[in-house]
C-alpha cells in the first residue's frame, strides 16, 4: 500500500484506503474516493495531481492525494 501522491503519471491501481479527519474523508468520497474504486494519475503539474476516476479528471493537491492509499 502507497500513497497517490507517490505514484507516477501513468501508474495507479484500487484505492484499498482513504485517511484524514472525517470532513476530508467524506469530501473525497463525494468526489469518487472510495475503496474498491480503480484510479490512474495522469499528470503531476505545479504541486497537484491529475487522475483518472470513473471517467472524469480531477485534481488533487499533494496534501489530499496522500490520504488516498493505493
């Protein structure tokens, strides 16, 4: 198990764990951050994270793509 934010564009896998507080917990579950769900991270630009989830972009800062375990 990893961090998103440690994997390279093009690498990703199941999200198995989301950690944090329970506001920021349930803010990345509205986004799609839910285990089981598979995920990709496209592009690493400026300190966020771009990934691929259910078939939509989006960005992530660094801090909230370390509480996503893959």
């Amino acid at each position: 198990m990893m961090p998103l934010a440690m994997a390279n564009p093009g690498e990703g896998g199941t999200i198995r764990q989301v950690t944090g507080k329970d506001d920021v917990r349930l803010h990345l579950a509205a986004l799609g951050f839910v285990a089981g769900q598979p995920v990709t991270v496209v592009a690493k630009l400026a300190g966020s994270v771009i990934l691929n989830i259910r078939g939509t972009r989006v960005a992530l800062d660094k801090k909230l793509a370390a509480r996503v375990m893959i």
